[in-house]
C-alpha cells in the first residue's frame, strides 16, 4: 500500500510540475519586434536596407542560393508577383548570402 501512495504521489506531482510548466510557459510575452525591425542587410548595390522600412507591409522573406536550382527557377516568379502587389502592402525579400556578382 506505501509503494501505491508513493507511486500516485509521485504520478501528481509529476502532472502538477508539467501543468505549472506549460502555463508559464503560454503566458510567456512573444519576443520584442523591436529586434527584429532593427534587422538591416545590404543589398545588390551594398546599400543597407532596414527591415523597419516595411513595418506595417506583409513581408514575404525567400532564403535562396546560387546553387539551388529550384530557387532560381522560382526567381521570376517572385520578380513579377512583387510587381504584382508590391502597392498593396505586400514586400517580397530575398536573401541569399553568396557572392554578389552570383546573386545580381
């Protein structure tokens, strides 16, 4: 019978431990966007640009690289669908760390 307590004590202190856990962890602020808007990166013509110049804008961020084929294939498309809705507050990005006479 001790072995039992023992067993359904543990087995509730456990629930209770992962319970408090969970909780906390929910309530937990999400990161401050300021970090994230005062993100800058150069672009084709190394100039930095600042993604807080597009607060407010969806932001559609692509990662490619020269060597993926697929990316490149893809390129165009992003090209013309940032032409498409670039003035409804749509920004699409690029990123691709390569060298630059590869990227332009």
């Amino acid at each position: 019978m001790a072995k039992t307590g023992w067993i359904l004590t543990t087995g509730v202190a456990v629930i209770a431990l992962a319970a408090g856990l969970y909780a906390g962890l929910s309530r937990s602020p999400p990161p401050d966007a300021a970090i994230l808007m005062a993100l800058s990166l150069p672009d084709t013509h190394g100039e930095d640009q600042a993604l807080s110049q597009w607060k407010g804008k969806v932001v559609v961020v692509n990662f490619w690289a020269t060597w993926c084929e697929p990316c490149r294939e893809e390129m165009p498309e992003f090209i013309q669908t940032q032409r498409e809705l670039g003035g409804q507050g749509v920004q699409f990005v690029g990123i691709a760390i390569d060298e630059l006479d590869k990227v332009t």
